[in-house]
C-alpha cells in the first residue's frame, strides 16, 4: 500500500489539513488512523487508454 | 505578568485534538530515591523518570474523542503525543514537548447535565518526554 493517504476527517494529520495530503510510513499508525477515518488512501491518477491504432 | 492558556496545541497520533482538549498536564518527573550511606549525611538519586501527559477531553456529538482512543487502546502499541504552549511552531518561546506513549484505558460517563468529559486520560511516556525549541 502506498504510505500517502488523503486528509478526510475534520481534523489535521501531521500538520495536513482536510482535503490534503499526507504521508503515514508505519503501518498500524495507518491502520488506527483509518478507522478513526481520519484518512483514506489516495485514489491513484487514471491513466488514458492508449490511443488504438489504425 | 502572568499570562493565560487559550491556545494549547494538542497531538495524539498525529491527530490534532486541541479543539477536543479542556486541560493538559506535561508531567516530567523522577522519583526520589534514597542513596544515604553511613558515615555521610542525607543523599538522594534520581529515580526512574516517569514522565506523562495527562488531559481532559470534551467530546463531541460525532464522538471524536471516543474514536480516536478507541483505537490506541485495542492497537497496544505505541504513538506520539505532542504538546506546545501556542499552536505556533516550536521555538525558544514556545517549547514542543514529545513523547512516545502507551495508553491503558479511560472512563466515560456523567451524571444529568453534566458535560460530556473523560477526563484524566493518561499517555504515561516510554523512557521520557523530549523538548524542542525549534532549533534543531
């Protein structure tokens, strides 16, 4: 799992205020954090379909 | 000239609670221990420091505080407290105190009327508090 989650809750994470993000390296530190949702992971940048040929 | 606390910075895993915290206690402190020998007067050690941070939350009507202890609690494993006099960064005037922490348990309830508290929560510190002046 990638360590950078989004900031969802009301409440700042690190020093990240809500709707940013933030990077979390220990795990169970993620986990807690999750279910207190705090935060969530960060959704991954869709790639565009390559362009078919012919 | 005395000054008033209205602008505590509270931190408990990385969550800033401070808007959920009515009091706050960094307590640094070593037992004292006695070394008296004979042929000597009174002479006393330093003991084991046994430092904490103890607060009193208000909860709120989404339960905040309840699901942020929740979790210290069933995880049994440790997580960082960091406290600061202004919610300004860490500087000679307003100095950070860090420390790695276990947490035991709390007690919610209330009479009638009462203020939705749990008070005395402790964060007793594994080893012992650290300060910073922001000049690291």
């Amino acid at each position: 799992m990638s360590n950078q989650f989004e900031v969802v809750g009301r409440r700042k994470i690190a020093g990240v205020a809500p709707g940013g993000v933030v990077t979390i390296e220990d795990e169970a530190q993620q986990r807690r954090l999750i279910a207190a949702g705090h935060i969530k992971p960060k959704a991954a940048k869709k790639t565009p379909p390559e362009p078919k040929e012919g | 000239m005395g000054t008033i606390l209205k602008d505590c910075f509270i931190e408990v895993d990385s969550v800033d609670v401070s808007d959920l915290v009515a009091s706050v206690e960094v307590n640094q402190s070593a037992p004292e221990e006695d070394g008296s020998t004979f042929g000597g007067g009174r002479s006393r050690l330093h003991g084991l420091r046994d430092d904490s941070f103890v607060v009193t939350f208000l909860d709120d009507v989404d339960q905040a505080v309840r699901t942020q202890l929740q979790p210290l609690l069933e995880d049994e494993d440790t997580f960082t407290v960091t406290v600061r006099k202004h919610s300004g960064a860490a500087s000679a005037t307003n100095l950070e105190y860090t420390g790695t922490c276990k947490f035991f348990g709390f007690t919610w309830g209330g009479a009638i009327g009462s203020r939705d508290e749990i008070a005395g929560v402790t964060f007793p510190v594994e080893g012992q508090i650290a300060t910073d002046d922001g000049s690291v």
